[in-house]
C-alpha cells in the first residue's frame, strides 16, 4: 500500500482503524518528500524531528480518545506566508529569510488542535505576489505534471505539494487567486473561502481586504474537511466573524439536483485556451447529467476586475509591507550611514523585482492627488462587481467558469512581462473584491497532458454549495 | 510698526486612560523598562492584526459630547503612512475621511471677557513609541511601550488670538478631560501635548498668513512663551519685507525662540488610506444617549454646585473646581466629615501652601479623605488644638500618617487634666509678678504673655481657650 | 487585447518621488525599467475609466460587519525577549536605529 497515494480522510480513517499508525504516516510524507523535493522544491523548510516527536504525541492522544477530529494523525503542510511559532516564516522572501514569529497563527492553532502534523513549509511567490511561485528568493518550483512547467502561484508549493504526493493536505493564501490558480495548474482541488471565514490573525499581508487562508488538497472532501478545523470566528481579527453553519463535510450529500448553475458568457471570449473552453463545457455537461441546471448569462464589469484588483492590492501592500525597514525583524543591510540608508538599502536588497514594483504602484495610486482617481474608483468598481454577483445569485446557486484561462505556462515565460502575468488572473480576482468563495476542481488535460481547473463561485458563505458541487462532480467519473 | 494680529489654532494629542492599548491587551501604564508593555501586535510584527478598545471610542464620544461636537454615528479608520522608528508598522492607525467628533466649540474666559473657541474635530489614533538617544554608542534606541497607547487628537478652528487665550483654552480642555476621566493629562508624561499652528496678519486683513507649526509642547508656561516668541519672529519677518516660510518649528524654550526643524528627506504624502484591518465603527441613538447620559458633572456645573449646597466663597470653589483631583478629595472629605467650611479652607490654605513647597501638581495631590476627615474630627472633638493640627496635616500630606495614631504615638493631645492646669496657671502667676502687675493695671499684652508661658510649660499641649479663661478667673 | 498597448507616460521625476515614498532606492537601470512597467500597468488601469461608477458608494469592505470591540482589559503579559529575538541589532532591551534624535 502506498500510503503517501491516500487521501487525508482515508488516511485519518486508517488511523482510527489502528491499520496504520501516525508515525508510520509521518515517515511514508518524510519519505516521499526526502525523494521528490529535490526535484519539485516545494518546500522552504522541512520539520522532520518535530514532526517525528509530534506524531507520538497524537498517536497518544487518538489512542486515549481525547483525538477525535477526521484529520486526527494527518501530515499537513503550510504555505511560508503563515505563522508557525518559532519556526522560520519566510514568505519566500531575503527580507524574512531568518524571521521566526513568536507565535502560531490561529490557523496553524486549528490544525495542531484537530490533531495533524506539519512537515513542513512551503514555497510560494515572494510574499505572495505573483502567479508562478518564480518570484520566489529560494528558487521555483515546478510542476510536478510537468517541470519544465510553472506550478501555478502564488501558493505554487502549496499546490505541487499536494499534486506530487509530498503533503496529504496544504493550506494556502488567495489574494487574487493563488489557491485556485496553482490548483488548477497542478491538478489539484483549492477553495478560497467567504472574507472572514477563516481567521487571517498569523497570514503575513499582502493585501488585507483580499487575503484569505484556503486548503488545497486531492478531494474537495479533504477541503471540507479541513475548512471545517480552520473556520470560524477569532476575537484576533476584527474581519472574521462567526457564521452559523460550519459543517462543511456533512453537506457533501453527492446530490445536486436542482442546482442553478450560471456560466458567464464574457468568461469565454478573447484570451481563454480552446482546450479550456472545451474541458469547461464538458464540465457543465456532467454537472448537468448529474441534475443541476446550467445556463450562460451576462456577468457586468468584470473586465475591471482586473485593474481595480491591482490598485487596492498594490495600495494595501504597499502600507503592509512598508513595516520591513530594518529594525524590528528581518534583513537588514551591514553598511550604512544613516537611518535613510538603513530603510532604503535595507529594502532595496530584501525584496525582489516584483514586490518592488506593486510597492510603486501603491505608492503611486495613493499618493497626493491620485487617490481619487485611482484608489477610491477602484473601490467604486469594486462595489459595482460585488453589485454583479449579488444579481447572479438572485437566479444561480454558483457561478461556473475556467479558473485560468490557460494551462501552466513554461518555466521564465511569464517574468519579462509582468502585465500579461496579471491579466492571467482575469477569473480569480473579481471573487476576491467580491469576497465571494471559489473552488478549482481538476476537469480534464489538455494535449500535452496539463491540468485544467474549473472555478464554482458561491454566495457569500455559500462554500457548501460550491463544495456539493465540486464533491459531486469529482464522483461523476 | 503696523498693527498685527495673531490667529492661532491648536491640535492637542491626549493619551486616553483605558488599562489597555487601542489595539491589543497591552498595558498602558507609565514608565516600565523599555518594550516591557508590549506585544506583536503593537510591535507590528508581521501577521498581527487590531482589535479595536470600546473604551476608546466611548472616551472619545465623551469628549467631543462635552465639546459640543457631532459625533459621527458611522466612522472609521484610516492609516496614515510614513517611515519613522517609533512607528512599527510604518503607518498610524488614525482617522482622517471620517473623524468621530465633528463641529464643537468651547467657552473660555480671559480677563472677564468670554469667547467660544471653535473645535473642527476629534479624533482616534494610536501612539508612537518612544526614541532615546545612546550617549555610548551614538545610535537612538526604540522603546515601543507607548506605541499603540490610545490618543486622542483634538483639533481647534484657528480661533486662538494670544498666549492668554491659548493657554485659557488649554486649562479648560484639560479640565474638561479630567472629569470626565477620559485622560489624566499629565503634561510631563506626554499625555497632553499641543501642536501651535500659528500666522500673523495685519489687522483687518481678510486673509490669514502662512503659519509656521510648533509641534509635541507639553508645558503651559513653554506654551506661552512660544506663542510669544513666534509672534514677535514673524511679525519682524514682516516688518523687514520678508516672508513668513510654511513649516514645522521646534521651540527651544531655554533659549526662548524657535528653529526651522530639519525638513525631513521626503515629501509629506500620508497617502491615507481605508484601514482594512478595522471595521467600521456605527454608533446607534442608543449608544450615544447611554454615553450621553453618563457624562458627569462637569466642572461649570460643579463650582456653582458648591457655592450653593456647601455655601463656599465663590472664589474657593473655583480654586477647588480647578483641579479634578482637588474637587474629589474635597467632595470625599465633606461626605464624612459634613464640614464644608472646614474642608475648603484646608484645603485652600494648608494644602495649597504644601503644594507649592513642593512644587506639586493639583493632579499628583495624595490626599486621603478619611485621614483629613480624622483630623477634622480630632480638631472638633478638641482633642487637639489648632496649631497641633497643621503639624499634623503635615504629616498626613507628606506621610500620610494616620492623624489618630499620630496624636496619640506623639502624646500631642491636649490635656484635659483640668488640675494640672490650674496648679501650672497658678506656678506661672507666681512666677511673673511683673505681668501680673502689668495686666492688672490695664496692659492687656501681658496676658498674652502668660498665656504663651503656659503653653509653653505645658508642652504646647493645652487649649489655648481654656488657658485665657482659667488665667483671667485667677488674676 | 487592445487595452495592452495604453501605455501612461511616467516621468523621471514621478519615479523618484514614488521610490522614495516606497523607500527603495533605483539604479538608473531599474529606474528605467520601473518607468516601462509603470507606464503599461498604470496604462491598463485605467481602462477602469470606462466603467461608469456615478453615484457608486466605494467599498472598503465586502460585508456589512461593524463595531468588533475588545473589552478594556489587560491580557498580555511582558515577553521581551521574544519580541527582540528577530532584532537585528538590539541593546539594553530596546531596537537600535542609527542617530536620529536631535
């Protein structure tokens, strides 16, 4: 039996079953990573020895029945954006390559509580800016369906982990679709939920009104889940509230029929892969056989999503990572004269080209005089989009579309033109303004044998629906 | 020389007295060894997120309530970016598009005359942390205890015309703040500091002048000085046909005039912004009457309170109104001890006589009620005589001895061993023929002189009334 | 697609001014190319222009969620020397920055 081939349920199930024991677990994940990391580098940190002695101590507490959870003795792994107490957090970045947080993220609290085990953490776009885990300060990672390919970003190790059998179970970031996108490339399932369903208190920010923490996993079970252990409301961040039906595992009945499903027309015009338009129409089609209804309609404005996505990102980034001068944490440079040299220097050679330039742009659209213009229409545009979905939801349960309008690019394409890099997020980013939840589910290859991903979008705290579907589809083959 | 006017308005920073920081659990108190109050949050570390203090914004809409302003039912917060060491994050958490409190105004008096100072607003903000220069190595070390300490930012319409008003607005600001409890305002811990935008103009002028801003003063007479001084320097400026710069000036009040500060490296664009981290703040009808319906008394109300329930000078209540601290040990006091009277003239005489020996801040006033109550009582009961009782005073202001046991440890109460009087009265009366011959032929002096003498033989420890009575019925 | 080739003309001047808010320091060459894509994604942006947003109230946040408080009461404790431990330099229990007190 490979274990490491298992889902994180089957393997929990096996668990509790006493047919594998959680070390046993741990060393199959170590095993697995020791031989396929040095090719895929989806990890920045890996935890052996404190995965190890952990594993002991939760096969301790499933034994006395004080570990009940579903996940109870699953190895996981964590985005490099995420607070692990006294464990480097480097957002892949030189300017945190040595910063170890004093304190667990109430997500990583989550999980440690539902009984898994971190092996390790993973490698991502620096600071989560970018969609190919390229602008990574220790180097990329590649697909595992294919290196000479992108793993998607910028939770691309996050992704490839999953895809590659080097985590059962990996929790990422999207801001503008770095859960979905990479899952989407690497062939694997990611939910970004509802802003404010899971507690962003330890997520390192890129851009706060956006950034939310998602699993990414083989079966839209495994997200359930592992959104059930990690949602709820946190008294450490003001943004995340409490609902009042968690449950996502239980609502995974495989029944869909009746469901309205809407596919926006203007998603499959210019710009979207054939190959993808057609997988995504197959797509509907089975989700049809299954029962739901699926019609196309009219989606307004959100060919601006894109633009206002990368004024309030690039805005708020620029404000949250102004915080790395120097002084409190991180790199700071040797040689200096001067508190200026200290901040300019020290920036300067901590980040790379990419965070640089959405620092400029933020800089930029808020500064004196273009606030207006740029800042405050971005959020205009913002709530006429929200205004969009609000009405599609009026008639549909969830919205289908492509997830990325192509497969994974090549490795160092996407780099010299950062442009084109962002309108490859033209899918993702309006469910981020809009703070709606979105899945990736695997939906087929192209030619060459990439993965396509389709997007299901929910109402606001509709991940139940989403996740049905997603469940449902997954089992349709 | 023309004749010019002054036009100044004030922003005075406030450092609200809640137990905790605006954003965390961190404690606000004073002093503490360097980052000894402080968490991730409010270091900035890198994840950490705010959590906004209720008492905060309920301090604030105390304040602006007592300040006549509007209180913006829907606000929120806004950050304000700049790179500074004392600030963390690199931004402040401020309020800049929708403040909390807007459109007040407040009444000062100056030389009897009474004016309304506008206030434009009052808003919500968090304290920076502190830097201290390291004579050893010549760097500046950072101290973030006060970093994430709630403020408030009181912002005045340029309403101000002299030192006399700016300082009358002042006293009245910190007082008006003090009762309420929203801030003890002890200027030499940073919790009140003022920002003096100031322009001169020559009178009749429709415009203003350019102002120059004089930023972080944290004492009145400094203050007033200041203002002073940077009126004289732009009216040369005028006088000489030169112009009057726009920027921020640094009073050096040791050589009692300003300088230009080092204009920072870069411009000053906050670039504000919307603080996603915070909710939006909505403050219902309800909130807002709960809050209104909390404000104590205030001072106004207060001194005429005492004028007619405790039938006090005019003049009294007001020095006791002036401070809060003065006003609560006053009130605590009569409420033992029933004696008004009594109460305000020690603590007008006595007290303040102390004070300023030891040149003591009303606020800093330790008094206790019941200890001053005690010794009232002691001096009524007549166990101890007058000039006992200041010695005593003095013990409980210093010390804070407990008057009773003090007395008693000291043997300073008065003998009530009525013979041993008479036998001292009459050992006296022997031993003074002169006086006695004096006072019998009509020098009233020289019972004065008898008295003191048996006073003194009896140890200081006799009631003076008793003596002049027993020593008359002798002679 | 069309909107690619709006480019926005970005000044020497402008750069500076934005490097220096982002307090990042260019060589010539970055400067250079910071210009090329400032002006292609500033260009792109806005085509946001376009859109009608008339009398649209910005939104800041995506729900309706308001007045999250924390009671006034003191919960952290001192912990100094995690909060130093990712210090670059420290001394005496306090962060060191070069001079900067006049």
């Amino acid at each position: 039996m490979e274990l490491t081939k298992l889902t994180a349920l089957e393997l929990a199930a096996k668990i509790r079953a006493k047919e594998v024991s959680v070390s046993e677990a741990v060393e199959a994940q170590l095993e697995q990573i020791e031989k396929k990391d040095s090719l895929y580098h989806c990890y920045t940190s890996i935890l052996a020895d404190e995965a190890r002695a952990r594993a002991k101590e939760v096969q301790k507490q499933i034994n006395d029945g004080t570990l009940t959870s579903p996940l109870a003795g699953v190895p996981v792994a964590i985005k490099d954006n995420i607070c692990t107490k006294g464990i480097p957090t480097t957002c892949s970045s030189k300017m945190l390559e040595h910063f170890r947080p004093p304190y667990d993220a109430t997500v990583v609290e989550c999980m440690n509580a539902a009984g898994t085990i971190t092996v390790g953490k993973l490698n991502m776009d620096e600071f989560a800016m970018g969609s190919t885990t390229e602008t990574s300060y220790f180097g990329v990672t590649k697909n595992p369906r294919d290196i000479t390919r992108v793993p998607g970003g910028s939770s691309g190790g996050a992704a490839a982990a999953a895809a590659a059998e080097e985590a059962f179970l990996t929790l990422g970031s999207d801001t503008g679709g770095s859960i979905r996108q990479p899952a989407s490339f690497c062939g694997v399932t990611g939910i970004k939920p509802t802003y404010g369903t899971v507690s962003r208190y330890g997520l390192i920010a890129y851009a706060s009104s956006l950034d939310q923490i998602g699993p990414i996993a083989r079966s839209a079970a495994d997200c359930a889940a592992a959104l059930d252990v990690i949602s709820g409301s946190d008294k450490r961040d003001s943004t995340c509230v409490d609902r009042e039906h968690y449950g996502y595992l239980n609502a995974l009945t495989g029944d869909i029929r009746g469901m309205k499903i809407g596919m926006p027309a203007g998603y499959f015009a210019e710009g979207l892969d054939e190959e993808v338009r057609k997988s995504i129409y197959q797509a509907a089609d089975v989700l049809r056989s299954l029962g739901a209804s699926v019609e196309e309609f009219d989606l307004k404005g959100v060919k601006y999503a894109i633009p206002a996505y990368y004024v309030i990102a690039s805005a708020e980034a620029s404000s949250n990572l102004s915080r790395y001068d120097g002084v409190k944490y991180g790199y700071r440079i040797e040689k200096f004269e001067g508190l200026q040299e200290v901040y300019k220097n020290t920036r300067s050679e901590g980040f790379g080209n990419e965070v640089k330039r959405r620092m400029m742009i933020g800089a930029f659209v808020l500064s004196s005089g273009y606030y207006d213009a740029y800042y405050n229409k971005a959020l205009k545009v913002k709530a006429l989009i929200k205004q969009s979905f609000d009405e599609a939801f009026e008639k549909y349960d969830c919205v289908l579309g492509p997830t990325a309008p192509t497969t994974a690019m090549k490795l160092g394409e996407s780099l010299s033109d950062p442009l084109k890099m962002y309108l490859g997020d033209i899918y993702t980013v309006s469910v981020n303004l809009a703070g709606l939840p979105g899945i990736s589910v695997p939906c087929g290859t192209d030619k060459s044998g990439l993965p396509i991903g389709m997007q299901l979008i929910g109402r606001p705290f509709g991940e139940k629906e989403i996740l049905r579907a997603a469940d449902a589809y997954e089992h349709a083959e | 020389m023309k004749a010019y006017e002054t036009v100044i308005g004030l922003e005075v920073h406030v450092e609200l007295a809640t137990k905790t920081k605006i954003f965390c659990g961190c404690s606000t108190a004073f002093g503490g060894a360097p980052n000894t109050h402080c968490c991730p949050v409010c270091t900035g570390m890198p994840g950490t997120l705010p959590v906004l203090n209720k008492k905060v914004v309920e301090f604030a809409m105390a304040a602006g309530l007592a300040m006549n302003c509007t209180i913006t039912q829907k606000c929120k917060f806004d950050r304000k970016n700049y790179f500074y060491p004392d600030l963390p994050k690199a931004y402040q958490v401020s309020q800049l598009y929708l403040p909390i409190c807007r459109n007040g105004g407040i009444e000062i008096e100056v030389n009897g005359v009474k004016k309304t100072i506008g206030i434009h607003e009052i808003h919500m903000e968090e304290d920076a942390g502190k830097l201290v220069h390291d004579p050893w190595e010549d760097v500046t070390l950072v101290d973030y205890n006060r970093c994430g300490v709630p403020l408030i930012e009181i912002v005045s319409e340029p309403d101000m015309r002299s030192a006399d008003e700016v300082i009358a607005y002042l006293e009245k600001l910190k007082l008006i703040l003090q009762y309420l409890g929203v801030s003890d305002c002890k200027m030499q811990e940073g919790s009140l500091r003022a920002d003096i935008n100031l322009s001169v103009r020559e009178v009749g002028a429709p415009e203003f002048g350019t102002r120059t801003e004089m930023k972080n003063m944290n004492s009145f007479k400094a203050i007033a000085r200041a203002v002073e001084g940077e009126r004289k320097r732009q009216i040369e400026l005028l006088e000489y046909g030169k112009k009057v710069v726009q920027e921020t000036r640094r009073w050096d009040d040791n050589k009692d005039t300003s300088f230009a500060m080092r204009s920072k490296e870069d411009a000053q664009d906050y670039r504000y912004f919307p603080e996603p981290d915070l909710v939006p703040i909505e403050i219902s009808d309800e909130w807002l009457s709960e809050i209104r319906g909390r404000q104590p008394e205030l001072r106004d109300e207060k001194k005429k309170r005492y004028e007619k329930e405790y039938e006090i000078p005019s003049y009294d209540a007001a020095i006791i109104t002036g401070s809060k601290r003065m006003a609560d040990i006053f009130e605590a006091t009569v409420a033992i001890c029933h004696k008004p009277k009594e109460v305000s003239n020690w603590l007008m005489v006595e007290t303040m006589r102390l004070m300023k020996e030891a040149e003591m801040d009303s606020e800093e006033l330790n008094l206790s009620p019941e200890k001053l109550a005690a010794l009232i009582g002691l001096l009524d009961a007549g166990t101890i005589n007058r000039p006992v009782a200041k010695e005593v005073f003095e013990k409980v202001f210093k010390e804070d001895v407990d008057p009773k046991e003090y007395v008693e440890k000291n043997g300073l109460g008065m003998v009530q061993d009525e013979d041993l009087l008479v036998s001292t009265i009459e050992r006296i009366i022997a031993e003074n023929p002169q006086s006695v011959a004096d006072y019998r032929s009509g020098k009233e002096k020289a019972l004065g002189f008898l008295v003191g003498q048996t006073m003194k033989a009896m140890k200081g420890k006799a009631n003076p009334g008793k003596v002049n009575e027993v020593l008359k019925e002798r002679l | 697609m069309a909107e690619m080739e709006v480019k926005m003309i970005i000044s020497d001047e402008t750069i500076t001014y934005v490097a220096a808010l982002a307090k990042l320091s260019l060589t010539e060459e970055q400067k250079e190319r910071a210009k090329a894509d400032l002006g292609s994604i500033l260009g792109y942006i806005d085509t946001m222009n376009e859109l009608d947003t008339d009398g649209i109230e910005p939104m800041s946040h995506a729900f309706p969620v308001k007045n999250v408080f924390r009671e006034d009461v003191v919960t952290n404790g001192e912990n100094r020397e995690e909060l130093l431990a990712n210090a670059p330099v420290k001394k005496d229990g306090c962060f060191v920055v070069p001079k900067t007190v006049e």
